[in-house]
C-alpha cells in the first residue's frame, strides 16, 4: 500500500517556511507547483500496490496527534484485509 499525503502548493510552501530550514526558504512556490504536478501523475499511474491518497492540507502532522489518529483509523482496517 502506498499512502499519498498531500497539500496544495501555497500550504506546503507556508510549512517549509514555518519549519524554518535556511537552505529551504528561497524555495520558490513554483517549484512545488511543478513538484506537484509530478507527484500527482506518478500516483496516479502507480500499479504497484493499492494507493490511498490523504489530503493533509487541514492536518498538521507535526502539531497533531489527532491527523496522525485519522491516518491510522484508514488504513488499519485495509492492512487486516490485505
């Protein structure tokens, strides 16, 4: 199983900000637009194994437990059948 987080650009863009990494924040948004327009084609042609997409953009897995608790609530149950 593939679990795909993902968030618009704007939101990620405002997270590497916050996590306030030097090399990170000249980043520009439009680099993370690009990124992910990539990641989207990749996960969706990926045949590998079941893919199941979150959007994070109200989670903040670094603040909350609670993301981190719906994430687990999802795909427990499709670990048991798989």
């Amino acid at each position: 199983m593939l679990l795909y987080l993902h968030a618009s650009p704007h939101t990620l863009w405002e997270r590497v900000r916050r996590r306030g990494r030097p090399f990170e924040q000249e980043m520009p948004l439009r680099y993370l637009q690009d990124l992910q327009r990539l990641y989207d084609t990749w996960a969706a042609g990926y045949r590998d194994a079941p893919v199941l997409s979150f959007d994070t953009e109200a989670l903040d897995f670094r603040d909350e437990a609670e993301g981190w608790h719906r994430v687990v609530e999802q795909v427990t149950p499709l670990l048991r059948e798989g």
